[in-house]
C-alpha cells in the first residue's frame, strides 16, 4: 500500500530507482533522489553560502530573497523543506509562514533567524524549528536532515 | 488571579434562522423584547467579572456591530477592559473563516497581544446564564488543558450537538461531532451529554492546537477537529452545566430555528420562567432608547387597549387593540380593534385596525395594513411569507403589505 502511495506521489522513475535499486542507475537515482530544499533569505552572501553549503550536503537548492518569492517558489519549484529567515523585505517570515499554512502545505518548515526573541510571536510556534543563525551550520544541516527523514515516515 | 480573555465566535450565518437573519448575523437577532440574542453571553461575562471581550463577526455584522457601539460600551479602557468586534479581516490568510477554530486561528494575533492564561471561547447564539468564574475555578482546580461545558439532552437531538463521552473523573474520552448514532450517557439511556460550544482553554495549549489544525487537513472545527486530537493527548474535561448555571433551572436553549426562537421566546411569557430576567445579581445588559413608557389607551366597549400574559416594552401604545400572549418590543403600535395573539412583534411594527395576527413573528418596523389577517390560513400565508413546520409564519423586514 506504501509502495502504491510513492509510486503515485514521485511518478515512475522512482519505481526504477527504488531504493534498493540505487547504484543500479546511479544518474538518473541521482537525480530523482536528490531531496530539495526552499532558501528563503534576503541577504545575498548568506543565501549563496547556504546554497553552496546544501548543495554539497548533497541537496537540490531553491532560492528566495523574500516570502513573495518564496511563496512563487514553493508553488513552482516543489520543495521538500523551507529554510525561511524571519527579518526581510516585502513580505517577511513569519507572514510567509501563515501563507503557506493558509495553503494547507504539510511542507516542514525551519525558521532561522538571528533573533531569538521572534520565538514569542505565537505564528512562530507554528514552525517544526526555530533555529538561531550561527556560522556554524552544523545545528541547521542536522535539523533539514532530522526533518526530511521524519517526513519519509 | 489568572488573566482570562472570551472570544465570542459571532460570525454564524444563521441560515435556518431565515428572514430574521436576512439583514443580521445571528446574534444580533432581536429576543425577548428588548434583548439581542447576544447580550445573553455578553452578561454572563460581565456578571463573572471577565472584561476582556472580542466578538469575532463575519457575516452581515453591521447590525451586530451598531448595538455593541451602542449598549456595551461601558467598560474601562484605561484598565484594560473592553467589549470589541474584530471582523473577519483576512489578516493570516485570503480566505474567510472556514469553521470555529480557523476563526480563532486567524486572530491568534489578538491573543499574542492580549497573551492571556487563558481563553474563554464562547458562541453568541445561545441563551443562558452561567457563571464561567466556576468553569474556570474547576478547570484551574483540575489542572485541565481544556474543560468543555456541558449540558444533558435527550438522545433525540444527537444530531445537533457534540456528543461526549467522559470517565468517571468526568475526562473525556470521546467526542462525536452530529452523530446519528451517539453514546449515551451511563444509566441514561435516553440522554447525551451535548457539548454546549463553550470552552475554556490554557492559551499555549490551545495556540499550539490551533497551529497544528491548521497545516492539516481538517475543517478547522473545534468540535469536529480540534477537541477530538485533543483526547488522549491533553486533559480535556467536560464540566456539568449545572455547577455554572445562574438560576439552577438548567436553562440552555441554541436558538438556531425558527420554531426553536419562538419558543425560547415565548418561554418568558410564563407565570415563573426558567430563564429569570428579574434577578438584580445577574443583570441582562442591553441597549435602550430613550422610549417613554409603555402606554395603554382607550377603555370602552369592545375598543379596549389592553395586553395579557405579554411583554410590552417601552415606546408601545396599545391603542384600542388587544394582545394576548405576545412579546413586543419597542415602539410597536396596535391599533383600534386589532388583535395579536401568540406572537412575536419586533421593533416599530404598526398593527392597523381590525388586522388580527396569531402565532407569527413580524420583523421590524413593517407595516400592517388594516384589516389583514396573518396565521388564520397558513397555505395563504405561506404563498408571501416563510410558514415553519409548526406553523409560525414569518413576516420580513422591508415587505410591503
């Protein structure tokens, strides 16, 4: 039934890649694995570092210099999991985040901020992390990983 | 003390409450009198000292909204206290509110500023009075997360209710939403026990529950989604109607039909009613004009201004006409030789001459012409106006007659 379902939801190649099949076709496994992740940051240097860094973590990168985008992304582009900064023009996180609520998206979303004081913003409560920008990317590598493997569940 | 906020959802369409809803929300429907269907809830939260009000409107709240300004703006500002209408605003997300909970979820921003302990959630369809200060003793008492009135009803009526099923600790361990087939009370095979629509939440408890609805499939009810994930989970108790019922007559009605209005309504009609206006302690607060008094003329044969068995409200003259079993509100005028028996006449109806009403409801304001006759034949009656299965005939606001 499980199988039916995936089949259903990530179309025929990924019957041919399936699992137990990786190696057999390593490109295309490859590609179609590839899990993706939605950056959404104004900050132009610190969203190039973040893609880079995901990128050779093995993950599809999306960019976004604010929620508009973002939401245009998410619609577009199909992530698996939003990274959304909180402090951005035209539309900032947290008003991002009710959008993609609104929507009834399930799509697991971090909040990653400098500021650890918008975890009293009750809309904020509503993320499956906050966490706190720090040139170590360690915290936030776990969490993509500890989410995306949770949502395979 | 713990800070409490209400919420009163006051967005219901009120469909089955047709014509009377054409032109209101529901709470505001004009009842007993002088009353609006809201100022039940209203005082029941200003009589258990809560002073922190939002009525969440949406639909046709114009009315609603006008008798709030006017009648129930007396509470002090400076010391944080207010009676205050948020219409749906669309603040999180383009849509309107799609059941109980979303309206909740799509104000969490008033709760954030407000950030109470906890959140009194209320319907403003209902006519009561409760005490909630003793829902909330026993809900702070219990260590409850959520604690949910309730009230017992005949089985019958299953099918209008959230139907509970609690522990002997009075835990609740189920919950069905309208069942056809629903668990009766222990010992009480004839009896449900019927969710009452009030609740009273630990705010995090409810954010986080509220938060969780909302990125899932759901219909966003408090009934139907949010209080069924919530068993098993969180302490969810079900509180008996009676420890809070002001009167202990275990009065309750959700005046949701016609035939369910006018009955309520007519409840007060009697010698000793179950829902007691009278007491001094628990004031029903209200908006008035300024209407002199209530006023009878003419006293000769057969032209006699006079009522029996009825409320007559300030502003009426029964000139020359009789009343019998009826509720008017103000500033209703009967005419000489009229009569209305078994009737509900709201504000400004004017009855002419030799018109003879029975068993019907006239919307404000309307115009009887002389000599009509409304209830006498209902197959008539239901060819211009809305004629209920038990019979009550409907006159809109606005019609021509």
């Amino acid at each position: 039934m499980q199988n039916c379902q995936r089949a259903k939801n990530e179309g025929p190649e990924e019957i041919i890649s399936g699992k137990n099949r990786k190696g057999f076709l390593p490109f295309i496994g490859d590609r179609i694995m590839k899990k993706k992740i939605l950056v959404v940051e104004d900050e132009e240097s610190l969203r190039l570092l973040y893609e880079e860094e995901l990128t050779a973590e093995g993950y599809e990168v999306l960019t976004a210099g604010n929620g508009k985008e973002a939401i245009l992304q998410l619609q577009e582009g199909k992530p698996d999991l939003v990274i959304l900064d909180i402090v951005m023009p035209v539309m900032d996180g947290i008003e991002t985040l009710g959008r993609i609520l609104g929507k009834g998206r399930k799509i697991p979303i971090i909040l990653h901020t400098s500021y650890p004081g918008y975890r009293e913003d009750l809309m904020s409560w509503a993320a499956d992390a906050y966490i706190t920008k720090s040139s170590d990317l360690k915290e936030l590598k776990n969490k993509v990983r500890e989410l995306l493997e949770k949502k395979k569940d | 003390m713990k800070k409490v906020l209400a919420m009163i959802l006051a967005g219901g369409r009120g469909e089955r409450l047709y014509p009377l809803t054409r032109d209101r929300a529901k709470p505001a429907v004009p009842f007993g009198g002088i009353y609006r269907v809201i100022d039940f809830t209203l005082s029941n939260c200003i009589n258990s000292e809560i002073r922190r009000i939002y009525a969440l409107t949406q639909y046709k709240s114009t009315s609603l909204h006008r008798h709030l300004q006017l009648g129930w703006n007396f509470l002090a500002a400076p010391l944080g206290e207010f009676v205050e209408v948020i219409p749906a605003q669309q603040r999180i997300d383009d849509h309107w509110y799609q059941g109980t909970a979303d309206a909740i979820y799509q104000n969490i921003y008033t709760l954030q500023q407000e950030w109470p302990d906890l959140v009194l959630i209320l319907s403003g369809d209902h006519i009561y009075k409760m005490d909630y200060r003793r829902m909330i003793a026993y809900h702070l008492e219990k260590g409850a997360d959520l604690t949910v009135a309730a009230i017992r009803m005949d089985r019958a009526f299953s099918r209008e209710f959230g139907v509970m099923e609690v522990d002997g600790n009075g835990r609740i361990i189920g919950f069905q939403e309208k069942p056809e087939e629903p668990k009766t009370i222990p010992g009480d095979p004839g009896g449900i026990l019927a969710s009452m629509g009030i609740y009273v939440f630990n705010m995090e408890i409810l954010v986080r529950r509220l938060l969780e609805d909302a990125r899932s499939d759901s219909t966003h009810d408090f009934g139907k989604d949010i209080i069924p994930t919530m068993i098993g989970k969180d302490f969810a108790l079900a509180l008996d109607f009676r420890i809070g019922d002001r009167g202990g007559q275990g009065y309750w009605r959700d005046v949701g039909t016609i035939d369910a209005y006018f009955e309520a309504n007519m409840d007060l009609i009697a010698v000793t009613p179950q829902l007691n206006l009278y007491d001094s302690q628990w004031p029903i607060v209200t908006y008035q004009p300024p209407n002199p008094p209530a006023k009878t003329v003419w006293a000769e044969e057969g032209r006699m201004g006079s009522a029996l068995n009825s409320i007559i409200s300030n502003g009426c003259i029964l000139s020359g006409g009789n009343v019998k079993r009826s509720i008017l509100s103000p500033k209703v005028r009967i005419h000489s030789y009229a009569e209305v028996e078994d009737s509900i006449l709201l504000e400004g109806v004017d009855v002419g001459r030799y018109a003879k009403i029975r068993r019907a409801i006239i919307d404000k304001e309307v115009q009887i012409p002389q000599g009509i006759k409304i209830g006498y034949d209902l197959n008539e009656d239901a060819k211009r106006f809305t004629v209920t299965e038990s019979g009550i005939v409907v006159v809109p606001k606005w019609i021509k007659l």
